[in-house]
C-alpha cells in the first residue's frame, strides 16, 4: 500500500473523493504497475489495491478527472491484457 502526500500546490480547502475502479489484477506486480501508473496523476494522494477482490480504490482531489485515471488504466490494460472499468 502506497501513501502519496498532497503537493505544496493543492489548496487546503479542496474536497477529497474517492474513485474505484474494477481492474483484473492478478498478482502484485499488477498492483504495483496499477499504484505506479496512477500515482502519477496530480491530485491522487492514496491507492489501494486488492489483489483478490480485483479492486482499486483512489482518494484524489476533487480536480482529479475520473476519466483521465480511466484512460491512464485502459493504457496500461492494453498492454498487459488485464480488464479494466470504473466500479458501478
């Protein structure tokens, strides 16, 4: 589980969310590829992953597009095979 700390330049009054994503993780390797993939986007401050409930879970400011993360997953799904779609 990897906690990322909000950048300098977020502005304490912004709202947190959460975003869950349904991703055909089978290993940790994935999640590790997940974490890192997401990690990246300005704004995500925490990722869990869960490997056997195929689950990932995104606290991000609320400037965060859920859209971008989306796109950032189905990158990396293409690549690898693995499902990727937002949690309903």
């Amino acid at each position: 589980r990897i906690r990322l700390t909000p950048l300098p330049t977020q502005p304490p009054h912004q709202t947190m969310a959460e975003t869950r994503f349904d991703v055909g993780m089978t290993c940790e390797g994935c999640a590790s590829a997940v974490k890192r993939i997401l990690g990246k986007v300005e704004g995500v401050t925490d990722i869990q992953t869960n490997v056997e409930a195929k689950s990932v879970v995104v606290t991000h400011g609320d400037s965060v597009s859920k859209q971008e993360m989306l796109e950032k997953l189905q990158k990396w799904s293409q690549a690898s095979g693995k499902s990727v779609a937002l949690s309903s």
